[in-house]
C-alpha cells in the first residue's frame, strides 16, 4: 500500500520540474549544488583557523591571497574568505531550514490530519495549539522559543520548527476536511472501505499538492528566519557562521566603507530565498484549482 | 433617425464569427451567426453546454474578455453598426439601450450596497440631470414594478436580506432602471426553484406586454424557451441550426438536433391513460420490506460562543414514514431546502438522524446511531448529482470500480472480465478503464458511477439528483440506463429529483417532500393525474404548460 | 449572529488566548531555573539564604497561588526592576514604545498608500506586462531579508548618497508626555531609511492581496452589471471593487501592523532606532530578565488585542461576515 501511494505521488511529482519558468530553477539546483560541494569549490575552510591568515582581515574583492588564491569577494575583519564563508554558509542555511521544514511538515501532516479525521477533543486541542501559535508573530514566537531554549544550531531547528508546524497543520486539515466532504469520499464510505484506506487512497493523494506548494514558502521563511536570528546574534554559534551571521558579520564595517563583507553573502542569501519563492509561486500557479488538468 | 434605421430591427446580428486566442492558436467559437429581434419581442437562444449562447449574450452586450475576438461579421442596434462608429459612441449607445439579467443572484449584486442605492445608481447613469427626489421615487415605482413588497421600507435593505427570488426581481429592477430597449437575460431562472421560476417568467411576459421592451433570453431549458418566448434560436457547436417561431419549432422543428433536443425534454402526463394498477393509490403497501420509519433530524441553527448554549435548532425532517417498492424505482420530488438530500443520505448510513429506524428486510437498524456500528452502512449504494467531484480525480476508472468489486457488500465477480461486461453494460468504450475521471465527459462519468455503485451489488441504491448537472440529451440517455438496469437487477431505488417529470418517468411511487415534512405521497399515477393536495398541484402547475399532457 | 454576541465572543477568545499565553509564560520561566539563583549568589549563598530568598519570592507557596501572583503581576504591569537600569522594567518598555509606534505608523502608512495603490494597478489589467512585472518584482520585495534591506538601505541612502542619517532618532520635539521624530525636519529625515526597510515588503505583500481581490472581485457578476449599466470605471473602482476588497486588505494591515511590532526588532537594532525592539535585544543580550518578559509580554498582548480589534472591524464592514469558527 505504500508502495501504491508512493506511485500515486510520483505521478504527479514526474510532471513538475523543468518546464517553462527554468531561470529559478536553475539557480535553484546550483544553489543545492554549490551546498552539496563546498568543501570541495570552496579555496579555505572558514571553520578552520590554521587556514585563515589574520593579517589579510578586511582585504577587498579581488586581492591575492597568501594561500596562493585570490579573493575574489574580499575577506572579513576575521579574515576569513567571504566566497568560502558563503559556501559554507549556504550548507549550514540549507541545511537548518530544510531540516526543520521536513520535521515541521510531517509534525503538520500528522496532526492536521488526525484533527480532520478524528474530530472531536483531538480536533479542538491540535486547532487550539495552531491557533495560538498562528495568532502570534513568526518572529515573535521565534525570539520567544530561543530565549526559552537558549541559542545552538540544533535549538534553532526546534525553534523553527515550532514556528512552522501550525501553518501545515491548518493547511492539511482545511484541505482533508474539504476533501472529506466531497461525494468520492462518501461514495468511498458507502463501501465500508476501512479507514486507513480512505485515509490513504482517497483523502490523501488529494489533500497532498496544495500542501506542496506550501513547502518552498516556508523553506524560503525558515531560511529567512534561521539567518534573522543569526544576525541578531541568537542564531548559530559565530565560529560556524550561516549566511545571517556573515552578513552581521559586516555590519560595523559597513560604516566604513568595507561594503563586501556584508553585501556579497546578503545577496547570495537574497538569490536563494528568491529562487525558492519564484519556484514556490510557479508550483502553486501549477496547482490552483481554478486551472484543473482538462 | 433615418428611414433605414426606423424599419431596421432593435438588435441585428449579421454573419458573425468569434475565435478565442489561446496560446496554441485561435479556437473558433461561434460560426456566422445571423439573427435579429424587434422590439416588444423574446427571442430565446437555446442549446446544451458549449453550444456557445452565454458568449453571444455576452459579445452583445459588449462583455467579452479581452481574449475573445471578432473576425468577422457584426452586431447592429436600431440599424447603426456598433463596430463601424467610434467606439466611445458605440460603448455609449449600448450602454443605453441594451441591459442584463445574469444567472446567479448570489452575485450579480454588490453585497455591501443597499438595494436601492445601488438601483438609483443605474438610473443615474442613465440620466445624470435627474434630481435626488426624482431618483427616489423611480427607485421605489421600480421595486413595485417588479412586485417587491413593502418597497419604501425595503429600499436600504443589503441583497443578503432578500430570498433569491426577490433578489432576481431586483436585478431586473436594476435592469430596467436606465430605461432600456433590450434586456439580455442569461439564464435568468436556471437558479430558481420551479414556482419561484414561474413567477419570475411571469414578470418578464408582463413587463414586455406593459413597457414594450424587448428580451434576449439565453437558456438551456426548452421549458423556459415554451413559457415566453416568441421566437426561438437553436444553437449547437457555435453554429445555428434552426430559427424560427417558437410554435414552429415546438411543433414541426426543421432540424434533426431540434427533433433530438425536444424528444429528450422529460414530458409530464397529467391524463390517466396509462392508469398502473398494480399499485395502490394512496397507501403505503404493508408488506413492503424497505423504508424508513419516524425520522427526524436538525440542524444548530447558528453558533454560539459556548457550545453548550447551543440550542436552536432548525428541524430539517420531521417524523419522516416511507416505503420503497422493491425491484422498482420511487422517487422523493421537493424543492431545494426541503431536506430530500438529506433524507437520502441518512437512509444510506451517510449521515446520523436525530430519531428513526430504518427497515431492510427483517432487519431493523437505529438510523440514529453510527451507521458503521448497526452495519446500515454499506447496504445502500449511491449516485450523486455532479459526476465531477463523486469519482476521485487521482483515480483511474479501472481502480475505482475494482475498488468497489472487492470491497462491495456481496462480492461475487473478479477479474476485469466483470469489469469491462459491467462497462458495455453502461453502455462505455472498456478502453475507458485506463483514463482519469477528468478525461471524460459528464455523462460518461455519471455512466461510470452508476457502474461503481452497481459492482458493489447493493440491494438499494439512492440516486440523489444524478441528472441534474447534465444537459438534456444526456440526461435522456441516462434515465433510460437506470430505467433498464433496475428492470435487469432487481435493485430498489430511492430516486431523488426537484423535478416532475423525470420523477414521472421513472417512479412508480411518489413522495413529495416539504419543508421536511412529507406533503402528499401516491403512486405516480395518482399523484400526477388525481392528487388533490395544493402543494402538489402547485409544483405541477409551475412546470411550463407546453410540455405537460 | 448579531454583532454584540460576536464582539463579546471574539473579545472571550482573546482573553482565553491571553490565559493560556500567560499559563506558558508562567511554565516557561519556572521551567528556565530557579529564580532564587538570580538573587542570591550561587557561591556563598547558605541554606538559610536560599531559604530566606525562596519566602521572599513566593516560591514556597502552593503552585497555584504562585501563579495567581505571577498573574496579578502580569495584570498590573509588575514585571520587577531591570538588572541593567534599575528602572521598573514595564515603564521602561512605555518609555520606548513611541518611537517603535511612530515608525510602525509611519511604515504602514507608506505601505498601505502605495500597496493598494500598486495592487489595483496591477488587478485591473491582469496577464499585461506591467502586471506581470509587479508580481514578479513583489516576489523579490518578499525574498529580501529584512536585515540585509536595512544595511543595503544604509549603504546606499546613508553611504553612497549621504543624504539620509544612518542611525539614531534625531531631534525629537514633545507631544502628551512622550519624544516624537515625526515633529521635526531632522528627525523626520532619521525616520526615512527605517519606515522604508520596515515597508518595503509590506508594500509587496499588500499590492499582492489587493491585485488578487481586485481581480477576484471584478470577474463577479455584479462588477460586470455595472459595466453593463453604464456606470464610469472611476464610479465603479471607487463604490464597488475597493469596498469589496477592502475586508481582506483591512485584516492584513492589521495583522501586519502587529507583526511590525515585533519585526521591528531588526530594523531599531540595525538603524539604531531606540525603541521597544531594540531594548528587547540589548536586554537578551544583557540577560536583563524582567525586561525581556515585559517586552515580549506588552508585544504579545498589543497582537492579540489587535487581531481581535481587526476581526471586530471586519463584522463591522461586512454584515455577511459571520466570526470564522476556531477549531
């Protein structure tokens, strides 16, 4: 049966990538790429301080390196490569956000489901939660829950996935309480199917893509997020900066006009939540109702 | 005004062609349409969906989107081609002398402005001089034109206050504000239960015979095209395939697609001819085995802020009794809100009633109770009414109705040869089988319900409305599919519709339901030709007198 | 429903959200460590001490009581005395909330103006160029961080152009009791870069809502009616297309006027703005306990009160809207 599902989802996954709107998707796969092979594109390794040379702090975009390398988006006050920091960072970005997401996504999944389903005091607690939970700021309960919890990368993650769980679980549970009303549903109940099976053959490949298109919205909030508390000092340690602490990194050097510190991971920041964005809006103007499949 | 433009009709339409621009190139929409209309006169436009009449009302009045272009030919008001002067005098003349009446009441009037503002706002911009106190008393002569009761109190009241009915009434109020020549109505009625219907046609037959205007009516229902028109426009695939006078087409059509479209349009007898003896007239058979006894089911009318302070309740059945002939198909007929669906769907377990049981041979099963628990569900198989949402989209056929073979209540058959005999039984290509729901048609789909609720080998199955989201010739076929598989299966329907005539054609035995109360019930033979309950003569009396016997 | 019953239900919403937000709160802190620490010095304190320190907090009280106190203290505003200011933590949070509320005001403002404004644009032709622009610049107003926005804002408006202060609040001038930039040139001139950085996605996410409403709204039968009686475009964008997409537009704004209280904690940090946001981070930083409690408790309270206003004003607007049922 999970097999059958799996092929049931594979069906419509098969037909989403690589159509029209490619620009972001590829930057999008470069993005993932550069990630995946940093420690190999990357010229330093930031995290480690026998390869960072302490007297070429600050150095502009462009510069030689004593490594026998070239900057070639200058160094911070550290002294650190800001091409590598990047590609580092990205890793650790990517990899907090898209963690959280999955962990965020299925918490959501469950519980959106059994409130639809099992109704009752399981509905009205888990709806309760969502509510107060969406009631608040997202960056309101994210400060609240690393204050609580106290800063580490994988206290960000539960953070974040705190912050993203209630989103999913009204999504699924709008969704499936929709899809449990229709008549398929019914005709499926009139079988005396077992529950499981309407669950999993009927209600669920159903509910699962308007679902989907809230997945790269809320990578592209977590990614956001994940490096506004970086950059407020409450996110990753700094001896393993994210893009958030990269940029913040920069900021008192921005004043005087050493602009590349910040600029350059900001933009590669800025790139990567656009290109998730603009692949989320394609994906959910895929799936909108109003334009069925003829 | 020239000779020319005082013979020429109020509205010509001359050799026109529409194409819709679609990204993989033009699709042809309509097909040199030629008609005309004078004044005082209703031309209906009838055909089936996608004949292509909503989008030449709407190239009329001038509402087409963007995308739609006119390749050819053109539309003349009074004889001045609207495409030939200046396009702003165009618009403007238009404006003036042609109005609508659209479909939905639910939205064809703006939700936060007072009925009457929003109709002395037409008048406005109709005739900009006009001084406030003038405006008023137009306004309110208006809702009493078209019979809204009360209209001075009534005049600030929001649409939301007002039934559909009166909210249609107040569209054409609205449509008639700017003191037009013509109204274009888009299925004004379609929306309407059938005496709520009557009484709007009886409007419109009278406004055209007090005021002189003239309406273009748009419908898919011959039974409207009958009541008031004048001369009827038959359309199909955006061509025209007959036009004449509305006697003639009734009675001789020229057309093979006519001949087919009337022969299809379920017909009541009211004269007992076909006197069926072999049912009683008035009283249910005690010997029947299948039916329901005393149930009774509300629904919390509102919310309130603690659930426990939620005590008002709206009784949607009240103390329900029936009996439903075995191996024969008895039909519950009612308007909308007289609780028929959900009478249907408590009596196949989808729904719990307040109190009640429900009988089923020996058995007798508390339909108060969970329905999975009693075990009432999964005896009762159903078709619902739009074929579109009963079949799940991500499903193939083949799926779907094996699905149904091997969790049905008696499973006998196996393999895709029951299959693919139960396809050519409902009359479908077995290479359907491989398709999704959304690759067929309507009737098709409808086609494979029936095949799904038929696999599982139910006793009795419920058919709630299955025609009604389909066109005529559709509907026709279907009716004769279920007609021949309850005589071949000896399954006991319980066949739920609002209207008459498909109940007539089907049923043996009639309830007619109101406001959750069962008003009048009989065989079909008594209730049609002898009944004497007012409610009953009042659903009768609202269908179109041109095809009743 | 009639609108006493929904203003008194939404009204017992808010209050149980609040309870249950407080009964968090009050689990949080005691689930955090034992507050006696704070005031008695780990080292040399005796059993007496902590003793004597654990009366003095309440904390051999039943765990009810306690939480009827800490309750009561929440109520009225008694958050303790900052560690770093020795100042009365929730006076301190008043003291900074004018200018937190000028730059929140002044931000939606800009956003709501030129969102709706940029949103009908966009809605009344859609599928054109210019609309498909705006959507896809909207996208990238959205991806900005709000961090990296300010310090571009800084490099470019502050740096590079030198035309705008990069920090501060400027000259302030006195109005009811409190310091306000908006009174003065120079402090109107601070006030540019912040409202901006605070805008910008606002704008985006606005014009995003209105184009769809306006589209959605204009596509009704009702909007082709009055197209079809004659009325001007102007007559009928003004009386029928803006009050009917004004309900969702009214409860974003709303909304996110709440959620610039809290996001507002980036921009005051970056731009140095002294209000409610920055004294949060100082204060975490500062581990200056009361007045991080004081800080978040008056944001949430502010958001929960807001929603609830937002939901009130859309019952109002529209008579058809019945309060969305919760759960």
């Amino acid at each position: 049966m999970i097999a059958q599902t799996l092929r049931t989802w594979w069906k419509w996954w098969k037909w989403w990538p690589f159509r029209h709107n490619e620009l972001p998707k590829l930057f999008l796969c470069a993005y993932v790429l550069l990630a995946l092979a940093a420690p190999l594109l990357a010229p330093q390794n930031p995290y480690d301080p026998t390869q960072i040379f302490a007297w070429e702090a600050s150095s502009a975009p462009g510069t030689p390196s004593g490594g026998g390398y070239v900057y070639w988006l200058g160094t911070d006050g550290l002294g650190r490569d800001i091409a590598s920091t990047i590609l580092y960072g990205l890793r650790i970005s990517l990899m907090v956000s898209v963690i959280s997401s999955a962990i965020a996504a299925a918490i959501g999944l469950a519980a959106g489901v059994s409130a639809a389903f099992f109704g009752r005091w399981v509905d009205i607690v888990i709806m309760r939660l969502v509510d107060l939970q969406l009631s608040l700021p997202t960056m309101l309960v994210a400060l609240i829950a690393i204050v609580t919890l106290g800063p580490s990368i994988d206290r960000i993650i539960l953070a974040l996935v705190i912050v993203q769980w209630a989103a999913y679980a009204r999504m699924v549970r709008g969704v499936a309480l929709g899809e449990r009303g229709k008549p398929y549903v019914d005709a499926a109940r009139l079988l005396r199917l077992p529950t499981h099976r309407i669950l999993f053959r009927h209600v669920l490949p159903n509910s699962v893509p308007p679902v989907v298109t809230l997945i790269p919205i809320e990578i592209g909030h977590a990614i956001a997020l994940e490096a506004t508390l970086s950059f407020l000092g409450l996110g990753v340690p700094v001896d393993k900066p994210s893009l958030g602490s990269a940029v913040a990194n920069g900021f008192q050097y921005l004043l005087t006009g050493q602009y590349w510190i910040s600029l350059f991971p900001g933009l590669a920041l800025f790139g990567l939540i656009a290109s998730i964005n603009f692949v989320g809006e394609d994906l959910r103007r895929r799936l909108d109702p109003r334009r069925e499949p003829q | 005004m020239t000779d020319a433009a005082f013979f020429a009709p109020l509205l010509e339409v001359r050799n026109l062609s529409l194409q819709y621009r679609s990204p993989g190139g033009p699709i042809p929409i309509l097909h040199d349409i030629s008609l005309y209309l004078k004044q005082g006169e209703v031309v209906g436009i009838i055909g089936e969906s996608g004949a292509g009449k909503s989008t030449l009302g709407n190239a009329i009045l001038g509402l087409l989107p963007p995308a739609f272009e006119q390749s050819d030919g053109t539309i003349c008001i009074s004889g001045m081609d609207l495409d030939r002067i200046d396009s702003r005098q165009g618009e403007a003349l238009r404006r003036r002398r042609i109005s609508a009446v659209f479909q939905d009441h639910t939205t064809s009037l703006d939700p936060l402005m007072s009925v009457g503002a929003q109709i002395a706002e037409t008048i406005r911009a109709a005739e900009p001089t006009l001084c406030s106190e003038d405006v008023y008393r137009r306004v309110v002569a208006l809702l009493k034109q078209v019979e809204i009761d009360d209209a001075e109190r009534r005049f600030r009241d929001r649409p939301h206050q007002f039934s559909g009915g009166q909210r249609q009434r107040i569209v054409i109020a609205m449509a008639l504000a700017g003191s037009p020549d013509l109204i274009v109505a888009d299925e004004p009625t379609s929306a309407l239960d059938a005496t709520v219907q009557k009484q709007i046609l009886a409007l419109l037959r009278h406004l055209v015979e007090e005021t002189g205007i003239s309406i273009l009516l748009v419908t898919h229902d011959m039974g409207v095209i009958a009541e008031i028109a004048d001369r009827v426009v038959v359309m199909r695939h955006g061509h025209i395939a007959e036009q004449n006078a509305v006697s003639v087409v009734l009675d001789q059509p020229q057309n093979d697609y006519t001949r087919r479209l009337l022969a299809a349009v379920p017909k009541i007898r009211l004269t007992g001819d076909s006197v069926d003896t072999s049912v009683a007239d008035t009283i249910s058979v005690p010997a029947l085995a299948i039916g329901g006894h005393g149930i009774t089911k509300t629904f919390p009318l509102g919310r309130s802020v603690l659930p426990l302070m939620n005590s008002r309740r709206k009784a949607a059945l009240q103390d329900i009794s029936f009996d439903l002939l075995p191996g024969a198909i008895t039909g519950v007929v009612g308007e909308s809100g007289s609780g028929k669906s959900t009478l249907g769907r408590i009596f196949a377990g989808l729904e719990q009633a307040d109190a009640g049981t429900i009988r089923i041979g020996e058995e007798i099963v508390d339909a108060s109770r969970s329905s999975r628990k009693t075990g009432l569900l999964g005896r009762v198989q159903m078709i619902f009414q739009d074929p579109s949402v009963s079949l799940n989209p991500r499903m193939t056929i083949e799926k779907a109705l094996r699905e149904s073979v091997r969790y049905g209540a008696r499973a006998t058959g196996n393999g895709s040869g029951s299959l693919g005999a139960m396809m050519d039984r409902v009359g479908l290509s077995r290479s359907l089988l491989a398709r999704y729901p959304h690759q067929l048609s309507g009737g098709q789909k409808q086609r494979v319900a029936i095949a799904r609720a038929l696999l599982a080998r139910p006793q009795i199955i419920v058919a709630d409305e299955p025609t009604s989201a389909l066109d005529v010739s559709v509907q026709a076929e279907i009716l004769d599919l279920l007609k021949e598989i309850v005589a071949e299966q000896n399954v006991t329907v319980l066949f739920i519709s609002h209207d008459l005539a498909v109940v007539q054609a089907l049923c043996r035995f009639v309830y007619v339901l109101k406001a959750g109360q069962i008003a009048d019930s009989g065989s079909s033979d008594f209730i049609f030709t002898r009944s004497q309950s007012p409610y009953t003569r009042s659903l009768i009396d609202a269908r179109p007198r041109r095809f009743t016997h | 429903m009639t609108l006493f019953s929904a203003v008194f239900g939404r009204m017992g919403q808010a209050v149980v959200l609040l309870f249950v937000m407080s009964l968090i709160g009050f689990v949080g802190i005691h689930a955090v460590g034992n507050p006696v620490f704070n005031i008695v010095n780990v080292e040399t304190a005796t059993v007496e001490d902590i003793q004597r320190a654990t009366i003095a907090l309440g904390l051999d009280q039943p765990i009810w009581r306690q939480y009827l106190v800490f309750a009561e203290d929440l109520l009225s505003g008694n958050f303790g005395i900052s560690y770093v200011y020795h100042l009365p933590a929730f006076s301190l949070v008043m003291e900074k909330l004018p200018a937190t509320l000028e730059l929140a005001v002044v931000a939606m403002l800009l956003a709501a103006t030129l969102g709706v404004l940029i949103g009908l644009v966009a809605g009344r032709q859609p599928g054109t160029r210019l609309d498909r622009t705006i959507l896809r610049a909207s996208v990238f107003a959205l991806s900005i961080p709000s961090f990296w926005l300010s310090m571009m804002l800084i490099l470019g408006g502050a740096i590079l152009a030198g035309r705008f202060p990069s920090g501060g609040r400027g000259a302030t001038a006195r109005l009811f009791g409190s310091d306000w930039s908006v009174l003065t040139v120079d402090g109107l001139r601070h006030l540019v870069l912040p409202a901006l950085a605070l805008a910008i996605p606002n704008i985006a996410l606005i014009a995003r809502l209105t184009r769809a409403g306006t589209i959605e709204v204009e596509g009704l039968d009702f909007i082709r009616f009055c197209r079809a009686k004659g009325l001007s475009p102007h007559r009928i964008l003004l009386r029928h297309t803006l009050p009917n997409i004004s309900v969702p537009i009214v409860t974003i704004i709303g909304l996110q006027f709440g959620g610039m209280l809290a996001f507002a904690v980036v921009v005051e940090t970056i731009f140095a703005w002294p209000g409610i946001g920055k004294l949060l981070i100082d204060s975490i930083q500062l581990l200056d306990r009361p007045v991080v409690m004081a800080t978040l408790t008056f944001v949430s309270v502010a958001f929960v009160t807001l929603n609830a206003l937002v939901d009130l004003f859309q019952a109002v607007l529209d008579p058809r809207v019945r309060l969305p049922r919760k759960g």
